[in-house]
C-alpha cells in the first residue's frame, strides 16, 4: 500500500503533506527529525491519511493536495470536522 499523509506540528500549528510506502516509519522518522523539511517543526501527530494500491494515484493525490489550494481547503475542512 502507498499513503499520502498530513501531519500537524504541535510547535506551530501548520500541517504538512507527504507521501510514502510506509506510514509508521515514515512517522517515526519525522518524529525523530531525520526529515529534514520537517526537523524543526517536531512533534507532531498524524491528522489524516490516505490509502492506496498504486504508488502514482498516491504521489498524483499529494501533488494535487500541495499544488491545489482548493483540494487541501476541501481536506483541511474535512479534518478539522473529525476532530470536533
């Protein structure tokens, strides 16, 4: 299976978009700051992700969430209503 993920900092608040092969070290490795987009922002928690069975619907999802506003606003409002 291939993810695309969203992470929250606990530092600042922002959200962060990834993808991956495998989501629970990828997770661990943000946490341990050996991302190093990611590194200052630690911790952070996993607030939403995705599964998929090809590896391109996955990277095609994350380009379209970083590259798209409208998509990740859909997304973050999505989000934002799970945790209420």
């Amino acid at each position: 299976m291939f993810y695309v993920y969203v992470l929250k900092s606990r530092r600042d608040g922002n959200s962060y978009i990834g993808s991956t092969d495998n989501l629970k070290r990828r997770f661990v490795e943000h946490q341990k700051g050996l991302v190093a987009s990611t590194k200052p922002r630690r911790p952070f928690e996993l607030v939403y992700y995705e599964a998929y069975k090809v590896e391109s619907d996955a990277r095609l999802r994350e380009a379209s969430l970083k590259l798209k506003s409208r998509a990740y606003a859909q997304l973050r409002k999505r989000i934002k209503q799970s945790l209420t």
